[in-house]
C-alpha cells in the first residue's frame, strides 16, 4: 500500500484531506444528534438517520465506509462512552445511569459495557485509569474511524506530514535567493502532432511520434503528465495555448509536427508555457528515420530538464530502451495502435478495426518475434474483443493472459503487460494479484492513467473508499479533460457518502459539454442516493 500514497500529489492530498475533514465534522454532528436524545432508550437507527436527512441505508453504508460501524453500534458506543463519564464524574449508581443514557434495561447495560471496556461498571471507579480498550472488529470506537488500516493511517500520517511541511517549504523558498527561478507545477499535455502533408494515410506516423515522446514522458515521476485521449480536438482548433491549459490542467504544452521522406524525417518541436504563453523551447530535428528512437528518447529528455524534473538512473533506462530492431515491424505497430486507440476513444466501435489492428499487430511480430508492445497490442485487442462474449466463460481473457505473458518475456518492464496481467486477475477476482500487477505498472509508468482507474476498480471491490477516490483522481489528473470521466467521478463520491461533493464535479462536466439532459439525469442520481436509491449514469 505504500507505493500508491508515496506517489500521490499536493493535488490529490488536498482532496483526500477534504473528505478526512468532511468525515470528522459528519461523526460530530452524529454524536452530537445522539446525546441530544440520549435518555431515549427508543432512540435508533430509523430517529437518527431521520434527524441527519439521511435513508437509513445511506446513513448505514456512510458509517460503514467511515468507521466499520452500523448504525446501531455507533449510537451504543456513544451511549457507553457518555455513561463511563458519568460514572467517572458522579456519584450516582450504575443502574441510575443505564437509564440517563438510554439503556432500558441495567443488566442488557451491564453487559455491553464489560464486553467494551473489559470492566463492569460498578469495578470501574476502582480501577486504575486504563487505556482505551480494543474493541471487536465490528466495534471499533469513532476516534479510531480513521485508522481502520495500514492504507489509512499511511494517508493521515501523509496528510498531516503535509500540512506541517507545506507551510514550511513555502518560508524556505522565500527566504533563500535561488540561482533561478523554480518550476514548481511540473505538468505537461503533449498536443496531437500534425503530419505535415496532404497524405491522410501518413497521420499515423506523426501520432506515433506523439505517443512516442508521451510515454516517455509519462516514466518519469517528477512531472505529471496528460494523456493524449481526445486531444485530436485541438488540433484544428482555435483554442489558445492557455485555454487549453486551464481545459487540461497543466503548466505547459507540447506541440509539434512531423514530415517523413524517403528515409528522411523533420520534426518540428514547440513547449509553451501556458500561464503567459510564452515560448520556452523549440527545436527542429532533422534526422534518419533509423535514428527515430534516440531522437523520441532525446526529445522527452529534454523536455523534462526544460521542467527542470528529476530523471533517475531507472528512468533514463526505460526512456533510452528501444522496442523493437525492426523499423517496419514499428512501422506495422504504430499503424495497430492508431487503429485501436480511435476504436477505444470513438462513438462508434467497429469490430473491423480490431480485425484490422489485430493484423498490423501480428504483422509486427512476423518482423520481430521478441516485440513486447506488439504483443500487449493483441493482448488489447483481445481484451476489447472478448470482454462481453466470453465474460462468464472458463476461458475468459485467457489470451489476454497469455499476450501480456508473452511480452514480460521479451521486456520484464513492460508497463503495458502488467496492466493487463493485472485486469486479468481483477476480472477472474484475484484481486491481490491485481493489485500487485497494477503496482508494477504504476512503478514503471507514474503517469499511467489506465493503471489508477484500474487500481481504483480494484479497491472499489474490497470497499477500499479512499482507494477508490484517491487513485480515479489520481487517473483524472492525468487524461485529457472529459465530461464522462467527471461524471463516474461524481457517482464515486456519491456513492462513498460524498453528496455535496459529487455536484461539484457534476457542475464542472456540465460547464464542459453543456449536456443539460445529462446533467438532470446524474443530479437525480446524487439527490436519490439521500433516499436511499442511489441509481446514476
């Protein structure tokens, strides 16, 4: 658990710290409720969850989100704390006090307060103050809400580190005159290349330069970096370099152009600064095309010092590796992957560009047998393929298994097979081998976007709320702005207890695309849920 939160950003701590707060004040408000109607042995979970403007079933799975707890615990732990206070502080009888706080009978009250504190009431004033005593699994008490586990404490831990270090980082900065001004948003979106020719079947070949010097960026972990889903949408657009900053949320942009002759390629390179859109760096390259992987890894490091991100040893590794020896089964790759990723980010889905991807992928490795990516390329389209076909099968993703195996063979740090090793195992609900797979993934891609929506999937099937929040946010800050993914963001937060929290972002995907149809649809969704009958999308 300690791989994801090491690499969690000020961005998603901010939110994270939110909900943490968000989860303090609600607890409080519930004590509060409680000890307002205390003497009330026939105050339960259907008075309570009234009194909060809640379902009963909504106030139920909040609780258990935040403490583990069902309603009907969480009252009687309040009840019992409440009672060892009294019975601290006053010199009334055990029995007096069952009644003041709601227990109808002193034996049943008796009872409850060994078993959660480990002494009966009449011993405790006898007693040597203790500490708090550990409580049964089903019971833990509402200070401990946020320590549940490892992962959590691990993310409050990191939370307050935070909010200590950040203040204290902001007075060194303004205190010590630096050599040069610090770059302290290190994010890039990496703009659709054009191909500068009227050939439309030679579009591919400047996208694959594009993807290229994308996933090279994306190894290394200092900068936080866009995906390049949908971004064919600013290519002939009129947007501004800082328009589609303040769309994509980034610092800076990356765009180019690519024209290939013969064996002769220019690419033409442009990195804006989007607060001011000022030029920070360009450059013409000029090169043979059997040179194209040393200019893809020349090109991404380059960038990243103009960041001024750290590159590790590891990293430069995995930027300076190259795929494949042969240029034309490359050539056949990057034909496969233009074809898949317009099927995955297209409207319409047509099952002859898989066939056809699926032909440029095997071409590839008729070229070169030892091409990891080309076989993470069927291990896709088999995915895509076979999902609903085979969904229930014995056989299910067999050959996804079997392609992402294939190329771990070729290249043991191919981000790419882990991801599908990884949903693999979570559609066969072999969740901590998912998750250990989806790990790897992250490790050798900080920036893969896929591999957090898959991690967040994952946690989401262990009830894991934080996880589920943390790493969709994580994937959110790292693709192209969409109105879709804003949207399964709010159901997350609606359906982990956030109400008020998923309009936000239900707003924002509203402000995008202006689907006002949609919009009614999912608010429905968000104000159902306080009744219990929580159904968006």
């Amino acid at each position: 658990m300690e791989v994801v939160f090491e690499k969690i950003n000020l961005k998603t701590a901010k939110l994270l710290r939110n909900i943490v707060q968000m989860q303090v004040e609600f607890i409080q408000k519930l004590t509060n409720i409680v000890e307002a109607n205390l003497a009330n042995d026939k105050f339960g979970t259907e008075e309570l969850a009234k009194e909060a403007g809640m379902s009963r079933s909504s106030l139920n799975r909040k609780l258990k989100i935040i403490s583990n707890q069902n309603v009907s615990q969480f009252i009687r732990e309040v009840r019992l704390k409440k009672a060892k206070e009294l019975l601290l502080n006053e010199d009334a009888t055990a029995a007096e006090i069952s009644y003041r706080v709601g227990f109808g009978s002193p034996t049943y009250f008796n009872n409850c307060f060994r078993e959660y504190f480990g002494v009966a009431p009449g011993e405790l004033r006898n007693r040597e103050p203790e500490s708090e005593p550990v409580n049964k699994p089903e019971e833990q008490p509402v200070e401990h809400i946020l320590i549940k586990s490892k992962r959590t404490k691990i993310l409050i831990g990191l939370v307050v580190l935070l909010i200590i270090l950040i203040p204290v980082s902001v007075f060194i900065t303004n205190k010590i005159t630096l050599l040069k001004d610090t770059i302290k948003d290190k994010s890039i979106a990496v703009i659709s290349f054009k191909y500068l020719s009227d050939e439309a079947d030679k579009q591919y070949l400047a996208h694959g330069m594009m993807d290229a010097i994308l996933a090279n960026l994306s190894k290394v972990k200092d900068l936080r970096v866009v995906s390049n889903t949908n971004s064919d949408q600013y290519k002939e657009s009129n947007k501004s370099a800082g328009e589609i900053g303040r769309l994509e949320n980034v610092a800076y942009l990356l765009t180019g152009s690519l024209q290939k002759n013969d064996n002769q390629f220019r690419l033409i390179l442009q990195l804006i600064k989007t607060s001011n859109e000022s030029n920070v760096w360009s450059e013409v390259f000029d090169r043979d095309w059997n040179d194209v992987f040393s200019v893809q890894s020349e090109v991404a490091e380059t960038v990243a010092r103009q960041l001024q991100a750290i590159i590790t040893p590891q990293e430069q590794q995995l930027i300076r590796k190259t795929p494949t020896s042969n240029l034309t089964a490359y050539d056949f790759y990057e034909r496969g992957i233009d074809v898949l990723e317009k099927y995955e980010n297209g409207n319409k889905r047509d099952s002859i560009d898989l066939k056809k991807a699926q032909q440029h992928f095997q071409k590839a490795l008729e070229l070169d047998s030892t091409f990891a990516l080309a076989y993470t390329g069927l291990a896709a389209v088999c995915y895509l393929k076979y999902y609903w076909k085979n969904f229930m099968s014995e056989t299910f993703m067999d050959s996804v298994l079997i392609y992402a195996n294939k190329a771990l063979v070729f290249d043991p740090q191919c981000a790419e097979a882990y991801l599908y090793r990884s949903r693999v195992y979570n559609q066969t609900s072999k969740k901590t081998e998912a998750l250990k797979e989806v790990d790897k993934a992250i490790q050798l891609n900080p920036n893969y976007y896929k591999a957090y929506m898959l991690r967040s999937a994952i946690f989401r099937y262990e009830q894991d709320y934080f996880g589920v929040i943390s790493n969709y946010y994580e994937a959110m800050l790292r693709i192209h702005a969409s109105p879709d993914y804003l949207r399964v963001f709010c159901n997350i937060l609606v359906n982990s207890g956030y109400s008020d929290l998923g309009r936000k972002y239900l707003q924002q995907a509203l402000e995008l695309d202006g689907d006002s149809a949609s919009h009614l649809r999912w608010l429905a969704g968000c104000d159902s849920e306080l009744s219990g009958n929580c159904k968006t999308g």
